[in-house]
C-alpha cells in the first residue's frame, strides 16, 4: 500500500489515510469528487497539487473501497 501522496499514521486521524503531510483524510477527497466535485476544484479548495487529489481517488478506489 505504498503511495507517493498517501500516508497513514495512527496518530493523525486514527489511522485513516490521508495526503501527506497533511491531515486531510482520502475518503473527504474521494467523496467530494464522488458527489460530483471536480479534481482541479478539490485541488484548488484543498491547496493541493491535482496529481495529489487524483492520488487520493485511486488510492481510495483500490484500497479502501471494499473496507
């Protein structure tokens, strides 16, 4: 489960993956853009770079998905 723009560490959001460096969890990100958000709006709200947020979707799409 590695990943360039994800972490999970269980002392930021107990344990819930989130971008790096940040504490913004994956499943905000993936469902925001679920509910019809745009990437680059995301990126933008988020001051995050787009390569990150669509990190984030993928990321959440492969693992955490089926959780």
């Amino acid at each position: 489960m590695k990943s360039k723009y994800v972490s999970i560490n269980n002392k930021i959001q107990g344990g819930e993956p989130c971008i790096k460096g940040t504490r913004i969890p994956i499943y905000a990100i993936y469902n925001m853009n679920l509910g019809g958000d745009p990437v680059r709006f995301l990126a933008r709200i988020y001051d995050l770079k787009v390569e990150q947020v669509k990190a984030a979707i993928r990321f959440y799409k492969t693992y955490m998905n089926n959780k």
